[in-house]
C-alpha cells in the first residue's frame, strides 16, 4: 500500500488485507531463523569443544575408534529426508494442500527412518561417556543432535495429525513451512559433525 | 537520591581496592578501613533522605496535586499518544505514523479494518501493511506449561531420571497448547483436496 492509497482523514483500511502469508513476510518465518541462529551457535560451542580438547591429547582419538558403517547409514538416512521436505515445503508455499501432506507423509515416515538408524548408531558408539574428554563431547554432540532431530521428527508427527483433521487453518501452510526450514537446519547442521568425527576415526 | 547513591557506592570501589572483602558487616580499626566506609555511611543516609522526599512527594502529589494531560512533556513518540490514564486493551488501537515525529509532525493516522484476534503484519523493511495475522486465542496452557517446566527443574536437583521425565511432561503440555483451536479462517480437508485434484487437469 503506498503513500497515495491512504485515505487523507488518516484512516487506513486494512480489511482487504490477505489474511495469511508464507515464507520471509511471516513473523513465524523470521521467529524460525532466529531459533536457527540459536541452536547454530549451540552446535558451533560443542563443534569447538571437540577441536579443543584434542590439543591435550597426543594420541587421538583416545578411545576406541567409532564404527564406520552405522555413522554413513545414519548421515546417508538424514539426507535422504531432505528430497521430500524440500517438495512439501515447496507446496506449502505455493498453498497445495494435497501435495504438502503426501510429501510430509513421506518426509515423515523417512525422518522415523533416520531415527531408527540414529539409535543404531549410538549403540555401535565403542566407548563410554566418562572414558575421556574426547568421548565426553562425542556424545554430547550425538546426544545433542539426536534431541535435535527427535524434536523434529515429532512436530512432523503432529504437523501430519493436524492435516489429517477434517478442517485444516490456513495457516498450516506457514507452520508446515516453518517445520520444513527446522528439519533442513536439523539435518544439515550434522554433517559437520559427522564429517569430523567418522573421518577421523577412519583416518587411524 | 543521585549524590547519596554514588556517596554510599562508589568509596566501596576503593575499600574494593585496598583489600576489603564484600559482605561483612565489621572489621579491625587497623585495617584503616574506616574513612571510607564513614563516607559511604553518610551516603546511604542521604539517599535514604533521598527516598523519603520522593514518597512524601508521591502521596502529596496523590491527594492534592495538579493533574498531568496525557502528553506532559510534549514528547513527540507514539506512546504518549494514548489518553492518561491509557484506556483498557490499549493495544487494540493501532496508529498510523508518517515521520519519525508522528506527535510532532501532522496527524497521526489510525488502523481500520481489524477484528478482534487480528494483528497487523507489516514488511520487514519499510514497515508497509503485508497482511493480517491471528493472534493466539487465550488459553491456560502456558501457566501449565510453566509449571511442568517447574517440575523438570526441581526434579533434576534429586534425580537425572528429572530430565527425560521432565522434558516428556514440557513437551506434551506444549502438544497439547499448540493443537488448532478451530477458531481461525480454515478450509474443508476434503472439499481442498478434491478441487485441488480437478484444478491439476485443467492445468497443462
């Protein structure tokens, strides 16, 4: 609305005003990033931690090494969510309500998927927690991450409860956005971690 | 109240300096502590005085002062545009400012077209109207919320089981708040899906 639309008695007449928006014009949208921006920096301290505990130690990793397989599994099974939040969201923004709940279906189902393989990969984690500091932040960056990705999966949970009411709000659309921005930081902020830790167990 | 509060706290800088711990209430004459805290004494006395002035002013003023106008100082910003004392729910009304000045510089202008429940969203850069929002619908969750909250934080001080507990006790309470209401512009799941599915034929 520009300068001229305004009536001159100083009234402005906002009733014709669209009643919902998506993506960057939501205060949700920004109030998201803004978690993003949180949660990034809480990932970024343990990242730290991680590289400074390694200067006290000659050999490292101190423990035993972390397996491989269930670690690639387990990143390979996050990443493979990220194709269908990518085609919800997509519909989301553009408002097409069959598309978005076949997708979150989907993006759903596959995110109890990486869950599942995430457990698998704490079980295979060779050491304890107490062992070292190097294991200290090992876990408490799985752990971390895993609280992480619960979070998530379980508002994608409820996100698909809601769509299939009989009677959906119009702004579902936004929330459903905001769950697809959150799951996308979810996943991604792991490969970092995932990178740093396997690598170097393997490199040994 | 300004003179006896840097006289009663800013000597204690200097005590601060020469060795005095915080917190006691007596200590030898050798320590030659003695000057300052006299100084300081003296200052807690005249912002005590201080004080005094200002609550025998405040209910001189109650009984049978002069009464203000809403914008005594003639301040230019927004919130000395409400009357004094401001009405209730004053949030219900939203102004229309044109400058930096709005009490200053013309008119202020006035929001129309809203109903009970609704906010106005504007653009994140110029401010401009975008759309209009839904503002949550009140509930007594958030007490509950804060209680279970409550519950998480008192548990952990006797048992680490306080946090798993805890953390499934805070999330189903914000479950249970966040769930629709039906209170907002919403559509018919199946009547959307069924038009959507007709709208993709006609679509190339």
């Amino acid at each position: 609305m520009s300068e001229q639309e305004r009536a001159p008695s100083g009234v402005l007449d906002v009733s014709a005003l669209p009643r919902h928006a998506t993506g960057l014009r939501t205060p949700l949208w920004w109030g998201t990033v803004l978690l993003i921006a949180i949660e990034s920096t809480c990932f970024a301290v343990l990242f730290n931690a991680y590289l400074y505990v390694r200067n006290n130690f000659r050999e490292w990793p101190p423990d035993e090494r972390l397996h491989l397989l269930p670690g690639t599994v387990a990143a390979a099974a996050l990443l493979i969510t990220l194709p269908p939040t990518f085609l919800y969201r997509r519909a989301a923004c553009a408002e097409r309500f069959a598309a978005m709940r076949r997708w979150l279906v989907i993006a759903t189902a596959l995110s109890l998927l990486a869950l599942a393989a995430r457990v698998w990969e704490i079980w295979a984690v060779p050491f304890s927690w107490t062992g070292s500091a190097y294991a200290s932040t090992v876990w408490t960056s799985l752990g971390m991450h895993t609280l992480e990705i619960v979070t998530g999966a379980v508002e994608s949970l409820y996100m698909c409860a809601i769509l299939f009411r009989s009677r959906v709000e119009l702004k579902t659309f936004e929330d459903v956005e905001a769950s697809a921005l959150f799951w996308f930081f979810s996943v991604l902020v792991w490969l970092p971690f995932a990178g740093l830790f396997y690598l170097e167990a393997a490199a040994r | 109240m300004f003179v006896g509060f840097n006289l009663a706290f800013f000597p204690q800088h200097l005590l601060g300096l020469r060795g005095m711990p915080r917190r006691i209430y007596t200590y030898l004459p050798e320590t030659g502590w003695g000057f300052w805290n006299f100084v300081s004494t003296i200052g807690a006395f005249t912002l005590g005085l201080g004080a005094l002035v200002f609550l025998f002013n405040a209910a001189r003023t109650l009984r049978s002062g002069a009464r203000a106008s809403a914008n005594p100082f003639r301040a230019y910003s927004l919130e000395w545009a409400l009357s004094s004392p401001p009405p209730r729910s004053a949030d219900r009304i939203v102004p229309v400012a044109a400058s930096r000045y709005p009490l200053w510089l013309g008119e202020l202008g006035r929001v129309e077209g809203l109903a009970r429940d609704e906010v106005l969203v504007t653009r994140v850069v110029d401010a401009e109207p975008d759309h209009v929002g839904h503002a949550p619908t009140p509930t007594i969750m958030p007490p509950i919320t804060a209680l279970a909250t409550a519950v998480l934080i008192v548990a952990c001080l006797f048992t680490p089981w306080g946090l798993p507990v805890g953390v499934v006790l805070v999330s189903l309470t914000l479950l249970v708040w966040f769930w629709p209401t039906d209170r907002e512009p919403a559509f018919q799941t199946r009547e959307r899906v069924s038009s959507e599915s007709v709208g993709k034929e006609v679509l190339p």
